[in-house]
C-alpha cells in the first residue's frame, strides 16, 4: 500500500502509526478503508474454497470498489471469471494483476497454464485431422 500524497510505501507491519512514515500524511481513513477491503477479498476467497462462486465474486468486487490497485483483487477476479467460463474478462484481470505487481504468484501461474492450455490445443490438433482421414 502506498501514500497518495508521497508514494511512499505503507507497512503496518512496521510500526501501529496511521501517518505517513515520510510525509506524516493522515493515512487513518485510507488504511481503514484498504482493511475493510482486505476483510471483504478474505470473505471472497473462503466462499470460492466452498465453490460459491456469485457471492465470492460479490464480495471481491467490494473489495475491488474500495481499493482497486491490489493486484491479489485483480488476481481473485480474474479466477473468478475463469472459474464460471469467461476467459476473455478473466485474462483481461490478470494481465491488471501483473500490470500492478509483475510477481503476482495467482496472475502469473494463471497466465502459464492458460498459454500452455491453447499450445497443447494448436498443437494437438494436426493428430485429430490425421485419425479422421
Ligand atoms: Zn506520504
């Protein structure tokens, strides 16, 4: 998380101050508002581990409203859309989710299965013609 008036990197993990480590900026509301959205990606991901997928989804977006430059969100999108059949929409989060932390684990092995998916398919596909001549 970083400070919107100073981009300074956030770490609550180092210490309990609500300001800005750099600039002092009051960053109560927004550390509020990026907890709560935490809170709301945690509810996502128990409901998909339970294969409630609409509500998962639901409760992702929420989080996404909230705070839209947390490439884990854009990731859980992303399976979300996969996991109900839309690759287009699916893809098109994951590619926000590398576009926001090049690391992302979830975006990035999700982007290697679905390339080597479609390779598989091009290049299983001159055997099917031979076995049908
Ligand atoms: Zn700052």
């Amino acid at each position: 998380m970083k400070c919107p008036v100073c981009g300074a990197v956030y770490r609550s993990a180092m210490s309990s101050a609500l300001t800005c480590r750099r600039c002092k900026a009051d960053l109560s509301d927004l550390i509020r508002l990026h907890d709560q959205a935490v809170w709301y990606h945690r509810q996502a991901l128990y409901l998909v581990q339970h294969g409630n997928y609409a509500e998962a989804e639901a409760n992702n977006k929420q989080a996404l409203t909230m705070y839209s430059s947390n490439a884990d969100f854009h990731a859980l999108a992303g399976k979300l859309r996969a996991l109900q059949g839309n690759f287009a929409d699916a893809i098109a989060s994951w590619q926000q989710a590398l576009q926001l932390d090049s690391q992302n684990a979830i975006a990035s092995t999700a982007m290697q299965m679905l390339n080597s998916c479609l390779n598989d398919q091009y290049l299983t596909e001159p055997d099917q013609q031979k076995k049908s001549e």
